[in-house]
C-alpha cells in the first residue's frame, strides 16, 4: 500500500520534484485509548512531507479546494505504516484514518486533547483562503483497533524521516483521566506509555550503565580514586562511600530538592573539575584510607547532581515509578563502574609490576590527570563567569538554612562513620596501601 500511495505521490503533478529535507520539525501527538478503540491525533508542518506535492494555485499557496486528495495520502503515506501502536506485546491493526485537515501556523487547538479533536473534526478553512502551503500544518485524527482501553500500550512513532532534528511533543491521557507528557528527540524506538516497575527499571539500568561509561570526568574521577588502592577492602569502602553519596543527592535532585537557578549546573560541572584536579594531587603527596573515604563521599555529594543533569530529560519514561527508576539508575551506574574497574585494577596491577615503579607510575598518571582536570575547571569557571551570582533575599536564605542544615546531620554522620572505621579497622590497614613503597599484589 504504501509503495503505491508514493508512486501516486509523485506522479500527482507534473512538475513533481523532491524538496529539500526541513531542518527542525516540531510533532505534535496526542494517544488517547477509550473502549475498543485507540485515538491518535496528530499535528506536522506540511513541508515535512517531501514525497507529496500539494496541489497549488499562485505563488506558493495551497488550492484549498483540491487539497484534501492529497493530505489524505500524506497522511497515509507517512504515517499509517510508521506509527506502531502495540496492546501489550501484540501490534495494533491498521489504523483508521478518521479525519484529515490543513490548519493555520497560528492555531492553538493542540493545547488540550478536546479542542484539537474538535479542531479536526469541525469545518475545514475556506476554499478560497490565501494559504501558505510551506508554512501550513497537517491535522490527522487515527483509530486504531484494541481490545480494552485498560490496555498497556506503547507507541514506536517512528517520525524520525521528517527532518534532519525531529522532536515530538507526546501526550497520553489513560482512561483515569491523568495527562503523561513526553518530549522525544529524533527515534526514541519502542516507548512503553505506562511502564510496568521492571520494565522501568530494566530501562534505567541501562541508562546508567552507559552514563557512566559516556561520562568521561566522572570515569577520571573514579580513576584517581583507585590509583593508589588496589585492595579489596580499601576499594569497598571508598566506592561504596561514593555511590552512596551521588545517591544522596541524585534522589534529592529528582525529587526538587535542588536549586533550579540557571547558575547551579555550571557550577556542579566546575566543582566536579575541581574534584579530579584534588584527587590528583592527594594522589601525588599521598593520602590514607580514613581520610579517603571521606573525600570520596564528599566529592560523591556533588556528582551525584552531575548524574541527575543527565538523568533530567530521561525521568520522563519512568512512569509512576519514579524511585524505582532512580534506584535502577544507581545501579546502572555502579555496573558501569565495575566494569571499568574490572578492567582498569589488572592494567594498574600490570604497568606497575612490568612497566615502572608503582610510586613514580602513581605521579606519573595522576599528573597527566591533573592537567585535564585543570583544563576543565579552568574552562567552566569561564562558563560560571557568565551568570550572575543570586540575590540573597528572604527566598534564597531560607534554602541556604535548609541546606545548612543538611549539611550538619551530614557531618554529624560522617564523624561517628569514621569513628567506628578507626576503632574497627587498624591504622596499619588504613595505610598499607598508600605507603610510599608498597606494591599491590596482582589481582
């Protein structure tokens, strides 16, 4: 069907050509399942549709009275066979195709499911109309075939062709009357409109394994921590101090409990510079587990804001499950670290046993760390620069007070955690592994 409805297309017009592919395109969908059918109402600019010529009249408006012929088939030709609607597991049938309409750039029906189906099912623009064809809006209204509205119902919208940058404002409305907004960018694949609480979580795992290994700074991080401590013992504590930690605040961000202001990411990617920049040096003079673990999980505070910039724009897929969701992003990220440390502790354990002495190879390293971390901090201080510092009024002191007082519960905390790390653990343990000629043993 689809191959004919094309070759219709482009045989439409005798002056048919192919057009350039738009840059940015904006979609608008609504899904909205009731009783034995699944409505999809769809918004695109005309221009989008490359392989369709618009009947036309004048310089560059559409003919009105001609045009409907052919939105039907841009309407069918590009969207019947791409949007996949699945009840479960099982794909939808073909979708009926309701209603179709040219609009107006500035109409505003699509601000709410009601007025845009009321949009494209009422009377269609005058035929005489002057209207701009390439600045005009496509309007389609589909069915699809299900079996219950209770349904679990995920969509693949496959919209990415449109243009070279593609984003789709999606809004799902389920039968309980709440409204679940999406932004997608360019092919998102399969997205499951109401997740169950694994397949959100499988999801997030995922998620966070690749942040971790996308994440550069936070990967040379991780490497000036393990540097000098290859022992099992030592490096249990200084992770699990850090994952505790960028847990700590990763939740609380997600959950608001962060400033929004636009100066506070600069400002977390420059102190997470600087956090490579220290653990480099400590790494050159020296340092000991006991203090370690306590730079790890202070420095941990602050990436674990890093991490939630990231996860931001991805907690739309969570659902209703949104602790679920971060917990699974932890875990992600603990994965990825554990592979990276899998690979990284026998190459350490190798270059310092064959290649050169594990003091020098230490400095050696966490210098050329160091000059990256620099560099860095350096370039988003310039960033930081650029934003003017908040107002310190009644507001802003108030969340100073709040976070104050986080901040000593947390203290608090970590004083009676070392105490009982240094009544438990021997000080000689402590600083085995730092000591300036000590050799780790091959893994």
């Amino acid at each position: 069907m689809t191959a004919a409805l094309l070759a219709m297309a482009m045989l439409s017009s005798p002056a048919a050509r192919a057009h350039e592919i738009p840059a940015d395109i904006k979609v608008q969908l609504f899904v909205k399942p009731a009783g034995e059918r699944l409505q999809l109402l769809l918004r695109v600019p005309l221009q989008a549709m490359q392989e369709v010529e618009f009947p036309r009249r004048g310089a560059g408006l559409l003919d009105l009275a001609r045009a409907e012929p052919a939105l039907r088939t841009a309407a069918l030709l590009w969207f019947a066979d791409n949007i996949e609607i699945f009840e479960g597991e099982t794909r939808s049938g073909a979708p009926r195709l309701v209603a179709v309409r040219a609009s107006l750039p500035s109409d505003r029906s699509f601000t709410s499911f009601e007025d845009a189906l009321a949009h494209v099912t009422g009377a269609p623009l005058p035929p005489g109309m002057d209207f701009i064809w390439s600045q005009g809006l496509l309007d389609v209204l589909f069915e699809y075939p299900v079996r219950a509205d209770t349904a679990e119902f995920s969509i693949n919208p496959g919209l990415a062709r449109l243009g070279r940058s593609v984003v789709t404002s999606l809004r799902y409305l389920p039968p309980d009357g709440s409204v679940r907004a999406y932004e997608l960018h360019g092919d998102q694949g399969l997205l499951r409109l109401d997740p169950r609480w694994h397949q959100a979580a499988a999801r997030f795992v995922v998620e966070g394994f690749k942040h971790i290994l996308d994440g550069i700074d936070h990967l040379l991080f991780i490497f000036c921590l393990v540097i000098p401590f290859r022992r099992f013992g030592p490096l249990a504590l200084i992770v699990t101090a850090f994952t505790v930690a960028h847990s700590i605040t990763l939740i609380a961000a997600a959950f608001g409990h962060a400033p929004d202001a636009l100066w506070f990411p600069p400002l977390v990617e420059t102190l997470i510079a600087m956090s490579i920049v220290y653990m480099a040096i400590e790494n050159i003079i020296g340092g000991s587990l006991t203090r370690r673990w306590l730079i790890a999980f202070g420095f941990g505070l602050i990436h674990g804001f890093g991490f939630s910039f990231a996860l931001r724009d991805t907690l739309q897929f969570a659902g209703s499950h949104l602790l679920t969701s971060l917990l699974s992003f932890n875990l992600g990220v603990e994965l990825g670290q554990l592979a990276v440390l899998a690979v990284l502790l026998p190459a350490l354990a190798l270059l310092f046993r064959y290649v050169v002495a594990e003091r020098i190879g230490t400095i050696i390293l966490s210098v050329l760390v160091a000059h990256t971390g620099w560099h860095w901090m350096l370039e988003r201080t310039d960033t930081l620069a650029q934003f003017p510092w908040p107002a310190l009024d009644a507001a802003a002191l108030a969340g100073l007070l709040r976070w104050a007082m986080a901040a000593l519960v947390m203290v608090a905390l970590l004083w009676l955690a070392n105490g009982w790390l240094r009544r438990y653990l021997p000080q000689d343990e402590a600083r085995r592994d730092t000591a300036p000629g000590h050799r780790a043993p091959l893994p």
